[in-house]
C-alpha cells in the first residue's frame, strides 16, 4: 500500500453509522479529504469523532456507509491491509523494542529487507529530531520524545492518511504547543494527508487546514477556522470555538430588525435567517465596543453596568450586567488610548450590525455539551 | 537536675527517631525468628549430618551409585516434562484470561484456583481411582468396546505427569496471566495498524512481552516439582522414583546420611537452575535492549 510521494490520496468518508449497545454514537457522518490536507476532528468526549477515527483506521466496523480512499472502498478491509498510519493517544509504543527498532517494525512488516529498514527509521528518526535516541528503550525518552518516536514510526512507511487520536493530550501545555509545531512541519515535509481529532479548541485552531465540528454523532459543521469562528451556522458552534455573548430576541423581518427585551438591533446583512420568531444573536467578546455613561436610544445597543474588570496584559476584559440581568463579556485590547473602566461604571455595549451572527434560537433548549449519549464514543 | 533532664529527653526523642526511621524492621521480628528457627536451623542441620553421619563418604555414595544417578535423571526430565506442559496448557488460557470481561477473568481464576481448594493428597488419590486397571477410565474404554485389555494408565510416567500437571497448572496460569495483564492492550492494535497481522502481533509484541510470565511460571513449576513426592509414589511405577521418593525411603529405613546428602544434591541442582534461568532471562532481555 506504499505509495510514491506526488500521488497522494484522498479520502472519502460517507454516510458513516455507528452504534454501541442500541445507542448511536456516530450518526450520518460525510467528510471528504483534498490529498495533503490537515482536517481536525473537534468536539466534546463522547461526540463520535474518536469512534469516526477509529472505523477510517479499521478497529471498528461501521454499521453502514462508506469510507473511501482514493475511490477504492476500505470498509472490508482489515486493519493491517488499509496502509493507514496512526499516532495513539498513549503513544502505544512497543516496550521492549528500542525507538528504532520501533520505528523500522511497520518497514519489516511490509518486507523490507534488515538494512533497509534500519536506514530508513533512521532517516525517519532524525526528521523528529531524535537521531542521537536511537538505542534507548520507550521508558528511557520522556513523554515528548515518546510522541515523536510514535509520529516517526506512522508515517515512516508512507501511509496515505496519517491518523492521529489525541495525541499530545498527556504533555504539559508548553510542550504541546511545541509539538503543534513540529507535527504541522513533520507532516507538511512529507506532505501526509492527516485526521487529527481533539477536544482542545486552540489546537484544533493553530493546527488544522479545515475542522469538523461534533456534536453527539453528527458533524455540526465543517470548514476552515475562520469560517467557523466568523460564520457559525449554529449556537454549539459558535459557544464551542471562542467565546461568544448570546443574546435571544424576535426576529421581525418586516422592519429587517430583531428585538430584545431592551434592545433592537438591526438583522446583519448575512444573515439567512428568514421569517419572524425567536433568534439569537451571537456577538463575539471582541466586537463588543465599550463606553462609559448611558447613551441616547439607538439600535444595536445595550446599557449596564461594569461588574468585573480585568487586566490581563495585551487585553482588558469586562464582564458587563446589562438591564435584563444576563452577563456579557468584553475585551478591549490595549492601545495606549483606550479609556479604563472601574466595576460599578455605568457602560453602554455596542456593535455594527455586520459583525454580529444571528440564529435560529430553538436549539439552545438543548445544551450538547450536558446531554451526550453516555460514554460510548469516548470507551471505545 | 535540668541538664539530666534535657539530655533524657534528647535520647528520649532520638529514641523516638530511631523507631520512627527503623520500627518497620520490627514486624520483620516474627517471621524472621520463623525462618531462623524452623528453616535455617534444620538446613544447616542436614548439611552437618550429610557430612557427618558416619562421615563426607555419604557423598562419594550418592555419586557413585547407579540408582542415585537414575534417579536424579528422572526427577530432571519429570520436572522438565512437567514444567513444558504446563506452559503449554497454561499459555492459551492465561492469555484468553487476560483479555478477558471482569466477569470472565473472575470465573477463569475461580476454575484456576479450584484445585486449591481441595487437599493434593485427595486429588492425588482421585487419580488413582480414575487411572487404575479397574478405574473409571479404563472400565468406560472397555465397555465401550474401544480396548479389550485395560490400558496401563497408572504406575507409568503419563500418570506422574497427569497428576503433577494437574497441580502445578495454577502456579504456571497465575505468573503468566500477571505478566499478560500488564501489557498495554493498545501494543496488538498498534502492531495490526503498522501492518502486522495477527499472528505475527502474537508473535512480535505479546510473546516477548509475556516471558517474564513464562520465567517466573517455569521456575515456579520447575523448582516445585524437582521436589515432589506424594504424586509420583502414588501413581507412579518404579521406573518413576523421583528424588523425593528416594530421600524418605533413605531416612525412614537408613538414618539421616545420605538422605541428608540426597537432600543436599536437591538443593544444589535446585539452585543451580534457578540461576542458569534467571541468567537467561537476563541475558534475553539485555539481547533485546542491546540490539539497536
């Protein structure tokens, strides 16, 4: 299954089913792959994005659908004959075989020859910077080092899908951050098509060429970072990537305006919701403009009061109780002029309308993160 | 009057430190008065006598002697037989066991430790009952119409080897298991992932991490069985006569020397292989660490 670097390929993953003792834990999942993109799975333990990694790998079989590389159908396949590199969550290295000697056994599994194998691990061992490590037992290197040497050994035989389950979850976050680093440059220098799944935000958003939102089963939505951060399409979204103040209110599309208990604001230019009913507004922290004392009555505007104000370097932060008793955040980056507010200050919060998100408001009724089916998808 | 005071209660706390730092060595005391009493003493005992009683030639004796040397022979490839089959039995089942539901690991071990629950004299007893002429085994071949003579199945080295095995089997399952449950259950789908195949994930990544199970399950049962007694007088023939057999015939009828000097040998060969296999364990794991 090794192929020559140039033909990369590209994935395909449809209609995918899973469940676990009657419950489902991935529903109708459909992504595709572009060869050498880097596409992250994120959601909260137990949305289905590990058990999605797992049947592209083989370990689990799919109720129904279709995983696809390159058109041809892997779904019968077993494991060992799908070519499809993997990094576990504990690195799941070999204890009794040195770090090359770990990192040549899917070359000896595949035939090459003594030698061969070991100048190629070699060579693969020095890419993650490792080259001086090369006797020395898994227990001997530290958790960053083991990572590298489980990275090292799944893409040393060319896979075409590098999988990667959680894989810098047990490193302290200076050590992840590096890591981020290397495993975008590692896996871009062998230009390795990669899944990637994680619950962190932050990872998914430095690593990932696109991401895949889940949310019990279901991929909520799916694109690059920004789209996700600028343009979620649901309220799980845009409270799962960032921070976001949700204000719910009436859509009244006749006067193109959503009213709130005690505000109106003006419908953003993109928005694609139609008809009249509840709807939320989502306002991210940072396009919240903050002012001191009241304001004359106007549109996109709200009035309250400083509760909290925290300095935190590059960025003061403000947690502001507006009239209908919620809390709204706000973040103010140091510019030198800005002015500096106290809690107890009256304030009026404001924003353009462009860049505020409006959505349906029913599903809040059902907060994902609390009513996940069980652990499942986590267990398996 | 205060410096005495202060100096008693100076020691009074170094006193205390002492016990603090070293008052675990006192529940060392009972078990190595024990051993002391009931173990050394005796041992050094029988190597007095075995060069005493009448004097160093019980060791030219037991040299020499054809049957001694039999005899040794024997007990060697009995317990060697026996350690063998035990492994080959115990393997599948410790390694079933080990990835096995909690509910089916706890019935697994239960059946494993079952036979500990009942004397070895009585099991060894029921063997007879089963494997003699007129046993249960023979009658039912028999009536069966599969032999017409019964088969020789008691006094004869399968049935040694039938009881021992049935003995020593839980101290073969119970190291390996030990050894199988501490390999991260993530090593075999990893090994399939890189594209080795079951089998060959068996053999590369299990086997190897198992052998401190097969070690330790093998001295165990080798060392347990170079000492056996009752089994083998029991359902063996004279052919059998395992070492343990010999030294009580010697001490019942002859007097201590050369059952002394029997013993001494035992311990000697016992130690012995102890050593050579705890040296091969090393040296197989420092092979493996050794081999960039």
């Amino acid at each position: 299954m090794t192929t020559a670097a140039g033909t990369k390929a590209e994935l395909e993953v449809v209609g995918l089913h899973k469940q676990f003792n009657g419950v489902p834990v991935v529903n109708d999942v459909s992504l595709t792959l572009r060869a050498g993109e880097f596409l992250t799975m994120l959601g909260p333990s137990g949305s289905g994005k590990t058990t999605t990694l797992r049947m592209i790998a083989g370990f689990e079989h799919p109720d129904r659908g279709e995983i696809r590389l390159r058109g041809q159908d892997l779904t019968a396949l077993p494991v060992y004959e799908r070519g499809i590199g993997m990094v576990f969550q504990n690195y799941a290295l070999f204890p009794h075989l040195s770090a090359l000697r770990n990192i040549a056994f899917p070359l000896e599994m595949r035939g090459v020859g003594r030698t061969e194998a070991r100048r190629r691990a070699m060579s693969a061992l020095e890419m993650v910077e490792l080259g001086s490590q090369a006797k020395k037992l898994p227990k001997q290197l530290s958790g960053g080092q083991q990572q590298r040497v489980a990275l090292a050994r799944a893409i040393v035989f060319e896979p075409d899908i590098l999988l990667m389950d959680e894989p810098l979850g047990a490193l302290d976050k200076r050590l992840r951050e590096t890591m981020q680093l290397e495993i975008m440059r590692i896996t871009r220098e062998v230009g390795a098509t990669v899944v990637y799944v994680t619950h962190d935000q932050e990872e998914a958003l430095v690593m990932s060429d696109r991401i895949a939102i889940y949310n019990q089963g279901r991929i909520e939505q799916i694109g690059t970072a920004q789209d996700l951060y600028e343009r979620p399409t649901s309220l799980f979204v845009a409270d799962f990537i960032g921070e976001s103040n949700v204000l719910t209110g009436h859509a009244e599309p006749g006067n193109g305006v959503v009213r709130g208990a005690t505000w109106v604001a003006d419908v953003p230019s993109s928005a694609t919701v139609t008809g009249s009913g509840p709807v939320s507004l989502v306002v991210r922290p940072e396009m919240l403009r903050i002012a001191s004392g009241a304001a004359p009555e106007g549109r996109n505007r709200l009035e309250g009061r400083v509760q909290e104000a925290i300095y935190l370097g590059g960025v003061r932060k403000y947690t502001v109780r507006v009239a209908d008793g919620s809390l709204l955040e706000c973040r103010v980056p140091r510019t030198g002029t800005e002015s500096v507010l106290d809690p107890g200050d009256e304030v009026t919060l404001s924003w353009h309308p462009d860049q505020v998100v409006l959505l349906p408001a029913a599903e809040r009724a059902e907060p994902a993160e609390r009513a996940e089916p069980a652990d499942a998808g986590a267990a398996a | 009057m205060t410096a005495a005071r202060e100096t008693g209660a100076r020691s009074a706390t170094r006193a205390a430190r002492f016990a603090a730092r070293h008052g675990w060595l006192l529940v060392l005391l009972p078990g190595g008065l024990f051993l002391l009493i009931f173990f050394c003493y005796p041992l050094v005992t029988m190597a007095v006598r075995s060069l005493t009683d009448p004097g160093p030639q019980n060791y030219t004796e037991v040299a020499t002697s054809p049957v001694f040397r039999q005899v040794l022979v024997t007990t060697l490839k009995t317990a060697g037989l026996t350690t063998l089959v035990c492994l080959a039995l115990a393997y599948p089942y410790a390694y079933r066991m080990s990835r096995a539901s909690a509910r089916t690991t706890t019935v697994m071990m239960a059946l494993v430790l079952l036979p500990f629950w009942s004397s070895l004299l009585v099991r060894t007893f029921s063997w007879t009952v089963l494997l003699q002429d007129t046993g249960l085994i023979n009658k039912m071949l028999m009536a069966l119409g599969v032999v017409d003579q019964p088969l020789q199945l008691i006094r004869t080295s399968l049935g040694v080897e039938v009881g021992m095995v049935h003995i020593l089997l839980p101290y073969m399952v119970l190291p390996l298991y030990t050894a199988m449950r501490r390999i991260d259950p993530m090593l075999v789908p990893a090994a399939q992932s890189l594209g080795a195949r079951p089998s060959r994930a068996f053999a590369r990544v299990t086997v190897p991490l198992s052998m401190p199970g097969v070690y330790a399950g093998a001295v165990l049962v080798f060392v347990l069985s170079l000492g056996f007694y009752v089994t083998p007088s029991l359902l063996g023939g004279p052919k059998n006569t395992m070492l343990g057999e010999v030294i009580a015939t010697q001490v019942t009828r002859f007097g201590f020397g050369i059952g002394s000097a029997l013993g001494m040998v035992l311990l000697v060969v016992t130690l012995v292989t102890l050593g050579a296999l705890t040296l091969l364990g090393r040296a197989g794991s420092l092979a493996r660490e050794r081999t960039p």
